[in-house]
C-alpha cells in the first residue's frame, strides 16, 4: 500500500524511521568526548542530576549503582557507550531490531528519568525517541530494509 504522495509504501516509511533513530544512536557515541567519557568524566554530571532529585529512589539508585567508586563510574561509562552503539548498528541495520528497540526504550528511559525536571532540553528528545521505538517494536519495521528480513 502506498501513502498519499505515491513515494513509498507505509512499511518503507517504518524503515526510515528505525533507520534515522539507528542514527541518532549512534550520532550520539559520536559526539562525545570519547577519551574523556571512556575515563568516567561524564559521571560528575549525572551525580549533579542526582542532587534534589524529584525522584528521591531513583537518584538513589543511580547513586549506589554508578556512582560509588571509581571503577563503578567507569564501567556505567563503558555501558552507555555500548548502549548507545549497540541500539545504533541494530536499528541502523535492522537486525534483531526489536532488542535494539527495547534497548533503546531503555536508555532514553533512563535519561528521561535522570534528567528529571533539572534537564528540560533533553526531555522532548527522549519522549519522541522513545515514541519512534515503540513504534519501530510494535511496526516490524526490522523487515524492511533490514538485516531481519534475510535472517528470520
């Protein structure tokens, strides 16, 4: 079925869409300070966010989890990072998208909830982020242009 410009049909447009979020993921490993971020730096930032937060458990969690010692600061890093590439190449490539979905779902979660009300930039980001997800996991959009379709 093709949509009303007669360009492409609905389930190509669901391919672009997992695509260009396939993207942003991985925009997002590609503009960090790598070095830097691969060494912890970006922890004294989220422990900033955990100061006042309005989800009182969450802060804490994220505190005993993350932030307890130097090597926990510095494995939470290497996570993000694997993350954020891991949601990037499978949705990018479409393979095995509805784990790159959830994945996804995940981390912008988190950040949602991290940022809680202190980071309001970021919070229109991680709700549409998180609305194309659920839409690219319920949509099979992982069978259009995607590795998915060869392999299941």
């Amino acid at each position: 079925m093709e949509d009303f410009f007669g360009w492409l049909a609905r389930e190509e447009w669901l391919g672009i869409l997992r695509i260009g979020v396939g993207l942003w993921w991985l925009e997002s490993v590609r503009h960090k300070d790598l070095p830097k971020f691969i060494r912890g730096g970006s922890m004294g930032w989220v422990e900033s966010l955990t100061v006042d937060h309005p989800l009182p458990w969450f802060a804490a969690m994220i505190r005993k989890t993350a932030l307890t010692s130097p090597r926990r600061r510095l494995v939470a890093s290497w996570l993000v990072l694997a993350g954020e590439f891991g949601a990037g190449v499978s949705l990018t490539l479409g393979l095995l998208t509805p784990a790159g979905a959830i994945l996804g779902l995940f981390l912008n979660l988190n950040y949602l909830l991290l940022a809680g009300l202190k980071d309001q930039g970021e919070q229109g980001q991680n709700l549409m982020m998180i609305l194309c997800e659920l839409v690219i996991l319920g949509s099979g959009a992982g069978l259009i242009w995607g590795l998915d379709a060869r392999i299941f």
